[in-house]
C-alpha cells in the first residue's frame, strides 16, 4: 500500500507508492528536503472536484504503469524530473499552483539540472531529426548523439504534451525523423507523438528503460539509415 504524508490539512498530500526500483539518494534528499516548504507554498484553498482534490501531488518511481495512467486522467500534469534540484522546483511550483501531478523520480539523475519549464527546452539544433530526451535520459543522450546533426529537446512535463514545441522542431528539420527516449520500460508519450504529427508524415523510435549510451547511439544509427 502507499505510504500517505499529509504535508497540509487542508490542500497538499504527497503520496509516495512502491515501485521496483529506489530512487537514486540525491531524490531522495531533495524530497525530504522540500515537503517543509509545501506548506508555505499551499494554494489558497483547496475544492474537491471529484476523488482527486486540488493540490495532490503524488511521487513514484519504478512503475510506468503509473505513469501512463495518470497522464490518462483528465487535469493531471505527469512530470519526470532528471535532476534533484528539478524535482525540488517542481514540487514547490505545483504547490503553489493548486495542481494535480504525478512526479516521476527516477533511478538515474543528470548531471545538471536544467529549465523545468513545461514546454519542451532546445538542448541542442539539428537538421537530421529531432530527439525527444526524457527526464533522466538527457545526459546519454547528448553523448550518444554527439555526432548526429539532430534537434535534441528536453522535456521535464510530459502532460499536457508540447505539440507546439515537437511540431516546430520536426517541421525545421530537413527530415521528419523522431526518437523518443524514455526512463520507464514502457513508452508514455509514443501516442502524444503520433497525434501531434498526425499530419506529418513522419518515422518514429521510441526507446524505453533508461537505455545507456552505447544502445541509444546503436539503435540511432541503425534507425538513420
């Protein structure tokens, strides 16, 4: 069963599941960390609407089934941090916004953090394709693709999905080449893609359990070709 911490009476919950595998120690830190400052950060009231009152925050890791079916509900945001300092701007930003979210914490962490803006951020302009780095899964990535002339975006929010974003970066570049690379075993977003480029004709690899660089830059290669 889920362990509940209550961090406010009346707005925040932050609802910490089992999953298969702990979260690095750097995670962890950062959410033990920040739940002192949720209550500060609380909206101004809270409503029930429905099972899900606003504010609920609920942090996983390990279980993408969990993933998918939070990006499924209605007025769900599904973030995926890849650094502890991103996990610590999300939660604080969703706090204080009333949302409901689902935060990803995976097994892995990047080097550095980057914007948790939840737009997808241009890492890196290419012309060949553009990349889609999830969470954690930047830092491989960028080696991995060092010698490819590909788009790299970074998404930190994968719901709601950036059309816009994917879109501008598929339709700048001279091939309409996407790869989806993902720190859960199953692909959550390989339908947001395909619906966001309904009328692109487009090809599209999706990658998932936090591959390491050697298989991202093998299974590149072959998909360039």
């Amino acid at each position: 069963m889920p362990a509940d911490t209550t961090v406010d009476d009346t707005t925040t919950t932050a609802v910490i599941p089992t999953g298969t595998a702990a979260p690095p120690a750097g995670m962890l830190l950062a959410l033990a960390g920040t739940a002192p400052e949720l209550m500060t950060c609380r909206p101004g009231r809270a409503r029930e609407q429905g099972p899900d009152p606003e504010g609920t925050l609920l942090i996983g890791y390990g279980d993408s089934a969990e993933v998918a079916q939070y990006g499924a509900r209605p007025g769900w945001a599904v973030h995926s941090p890849g650094h502890p300092d991103e996990v610590r701007r999300i939660l604080l930003r969703s706090a204080a916004d009333g949302e409901r979210a689902y935060i990803h914490v995976s097994a892995r962490s990047n080097a550095e953090p980057h914007a948790t803006t939840e737009g997808f951020a241009v890492v890196r302009e290419g012309r060949a394709g553009v990349v889609i780095a999830v969470g954690a899964t930047l830092d491989p990535v960028l080696r991995a693709t060092a010698g490819f002339d590909l788009t790299v975006l970074y998404a930190v929010t994968i719901r709601p999905f950036d059309t816009i974003g994917l879109r501008t970066a598929v339709l700048a570049a001279e091939h309409p080449d996407v790869i989806l690379v993902e720190p859960y075993p199953h692909s959550a977003s390989a339908h947001s893609v395909a619906e966001t480029l309904t009328h692109v004709p487009h090809r599209l690899l999706t990658l998932g359990g936090g591959p390491d660089e050697t298989s991202i830059a093998a299974r590149v290669r072959d998909f360039m070709r």
